[in-house]
C-alpha cells in the first residue's frame, strides 16, 4: 500500500475518528488508494491516543499503522503519524540460519550478490497471489544483506505487476528503489517488461500511455546511477556493469523498447509483450567488451535471450546478443549484422574481441519466466531464478515449478530470493536458493 495519509484517510473520515476519545477498540473501515475498503481496529486510551491497527496486518498486508495524541490544552488530536513496522520475524530467523549455513561456503575474494526478480508488487492485498507482498520480500531482501554477506543486491525486472493506476504504480516503484538504496550496499536493477505500467494501459485505456517516455528513468536510473559502484556508458539504455577484482558483472535491459506514440495518441509497442536489445545498448556493450581482458563475466537480465532449444528468447536480437558473447569467448573479429525486417531494432556494427585473449562470459542469469531451469548454449550457461512473487497453487497462470511448490502466503514458500557467488580463483559459480527456490545449484568454468 502507498503509505500517503492524504491518499489513505479523507478528511471526512478523519472528522469522523475525531469522536472517538472515550477508551476502547472500535471497529472502522478505511478506503485505500484503489477504493477497497481496509477493516481496521481503532483502539482510544484514557488519555484519549489513538492508534489504527489493520487487523491483517499479522500477515504483513493492507495498510499502514497510525498514531496519534491529544492536546488537553487545544482539546483537539495532533497528527497522524505513521508508525515504521519491524521484520517479520519467521523470516528474519529463516535468512540468519539461511546465511550462516551458506557463508562457510562463500570467500572474501569472490563477489556475492543477493538477488530477486519478479517481485509484480501492486496495490492490493492478496493471500495467495500478486499483492503487496511483492514489496515485503525488498523489503526483506535487506534483511539478508544485513547479515553483511552481500557485496550488491539487485533486482532482475517486473518489479510491479504494472496493473495499477499510474500514479500508483510509480508511487510503488520509488518506493521499491528506495527499499533498495536505504542501505550501504549498492543495488542494481534490470528493468522487466511489465515496469512500464502496459498491463494497466492495456486493460483500461487500450494502450493509451500511463508512464511517460521517461518515468522509468527517472524513478530507476536516476538513483541507480549516481552509485559510484554502478558503472555505464550512457543514461538511455539501461545498460550497466559493476568489477570486483577479476569478476565483472553486466546489466543489460531486455525491454528496450522505442517510445513511440501514433497519430491517434497510442503506443506503437506494448513493452509487456516486446522483448528486445537495440543498437544503442548493443555497441555500449561491445564496448564494455572490449574493455574487458582479464575479467571474468556474468551477465544479468530481465528476460532469457535464448530458450534451452538454442532458438530465441526475446522478440528483437536475443539471439545476436548470445552470438556476441560467444565471439567473446572465442576472440572473433567481426560484424553483426542480423536479419530484421523492422528498422526500430536493426543492427549492423563491427566488433573485434581479438585482443581480449583471458577474459570470458561464464554465464547469462535472468527471470521472467516465474521457474527455475539452467541450460547450456555453445559454452554460455544460463540460469533462470523463480519469481519472488507469490503464485499460489490453484491460480490459471500459477508455472508448474510454482505449483509444485504449492506456494502459501506467511510461510517460507511465500517468497523466493538467490544468492549468487562468483568465484575467478575456484572459476565456480554458486546459485543459493531461499523460499521456493532450489537450495545449491553450482557450475564450474
């Protein structure tokens, strides 16, 4: 939920809590941002407190809680005030037994990332499906960086469900990154075919645009960027890298998509459906490339820009992208120049890694596709983490690893979060699963 009280509680009702001073719990129902109607507890002490309790809040959904006291020399209350909740504390002793079992198992010289992906927060409370859990389990992945494992945390896209409103879905974007930032760890982010807010558009305005050409951007890579630690050639791809000694770790942005508006004011792509790598981030990626001998590479995304049958993943230029870091690996000169029938995501560049002779890509990490699988495609692995977003078992878009699980909201199936260690020296890469998620996966290069 958007915890804005001027969205949360109107003025007429807060008129109507101002008679409640006599001590006791009363029943109240307040009407949250998308108009559903939240039971709370409003409980009055003697000296006339007041404090509104969600009386689901055990479960960590709905809405906010609220404080506030009463001047005896005004005769009239003060504020509102909203009051910071604490961990879960099922999960907080999950993740301390979850890290101290897995960090034997880590070492100074390798870099270690917490991640999740598919969060799809949205405004609504749900116990068995997308919601505002999807927040929670950011939330919660900063407990697992405050065991001091981590050397980054990130988040691989759909980070909303892009189902709300848009003032809304931008409200829980800032809010997610933020969640991210609050820590001194530095955060990465990929951005997800549904962060553009096209499932909302599609259903309500058909396809008429909720987010700007630059509400992303701004909401994202502004904060993203001015990390000192999170390096890039430019502000408009997406594209980003981060170095720990040897290993360096790519970023690319799966959805990169033309904003483009028709004559009658539409959308020319809807971004959830679009998945593709333009010509911009592909030569910043042939130059970080290029500029990197030595290293030894994992590359993050959204999407899978291959399937395990080695045919293509995204709708634009997946398949080149792989063919790129393959000419990498095997220190080819070169041109890409693969067939499009569509200008908008043409490409034609020239690239020369045959200089980059100790330098290779181990591996392409990514989501999207709410399941875990690991395939290998002409020596590039790829990995694919579960959707840290809550799929219950009897719902139609529920994958069948997330049935398997038969995922229950309040237990440790609600979520699905990775640890992943990067080792040059023992040329090892470990994937440690949380929640619904497989608990070791390790690849050796």
């Amino acid at each position: 939920m958007i915890n804005k009280l001027s969205n949360f509680l109107n003025k007429q009702r807060l008129n109507q809590l101002e008679h409640y001073r006599h001590p006791g719990f009363f029943k109240v129902t307040l009407t949250n941002e998308n108009g559903k109607k939240v039971p709370y507890t409003l409980a009055v002490t003697r000296q006339h407190q007041q404090l509104l309790l969600p009386r689901q809040k055990a479960d960590g959904l709905t809405g906010p809680l609220y404080f506030r006291s009463y001047s005896s020399y005004f005769k009239r209350y003060n504020s509102l005030t909203e009051l910071p909740l604490g961990a879960r504390q099922f999960v907080k002793a999950y993740l301390q037994t979850f890290a101290e079992q897995i960090n034997p198992k880590l070492t100074p010289a390798s870099l270690t990332l917490g991640v999740v992906t598919d969060t799809h927060d949205k405004a609504d409370a749900n116990y068995t499906y997308y919601g505002s859990n999807g927040q929670q389990h950011i939330e919660e992945l900063n407990l697992l960086d405050q065991t001091g494992i981590l050397d980054f945390k990130g988040h691989l896209g759909d980070a909303i469900d892009g189902s709300d409103p848009g003032n809304i879905s931008q409200a829980h974007l800032g809010k997610i990154v933020a969640t991210l930032n609050q820590d001194k760890t530095p955060f990465f982010m990929a951005k997800g075919n549904h962060d553009e807010n096209d499932k909302y558009d599609e259903k309500f305005f058909h396809n008429y645009p909720s987010f700007q050409a630059n509400t992303y951007g701004n909401l994202v890579y502004k904060k993203l960027l001015a990390q000192p630690q999170i390096k890039q050639l430019s502000y408009e791809t997406g594209l980003s890298y981060f170095d720990k000694g040897q290993i360096r770790v790519i970023v690319l942005n799966t959805s990169d998509v033309p904003y483009l508006i028709t004559a009658n004011g539409l959308k020319k792509y809807d971004v959830k459906l679009t998945l593709a790598i333009r010509q911009q981030q592909i030569a910043e990626l042939i130059t970080v490339l290029q500029q990197s001998a030595g290293k030894q590479i994992v590359v993050l995304g959204h999407a899978n820009l291959l399937k395990a049958d080695g045919s293509e993943g995204l709708q634009f230029n997946g398949h080149a992208v792989h063919e790129l870091l393959v000419a990498f690996n095997r220190h080819l000169k070169g041109r890409l120049c693969p067939k499009s029938t569509n200008p908008d995501f043409s490409v034609d560049l020239p690239f020369d890694f045959s200089q980059q002779q100790s330098g290779q890509v181990w591996s392409y990490i990514c989501g999207h596709l709410h399941t875990e699988n690991n395939y290998c495609v002409d020596g590039i692995q790829y990995v694919l983490l579960n959707c840290s977003a809550l799929m219950g078992p009897k719902h139609q878009l529920t994958t069948k690893y997330n049935r398997a699980w038969n995922r229950q909201q309040g237990t440790i199936t609600e979520f699905a979060g990775y640890v992943i260690d990067i080792n040059a020296q023992s040329r090892q890469l470990q994937v440690f699963g949380y929640g619904a998620a497989s608990p070791e996966r390790v690849f050796q290069f």
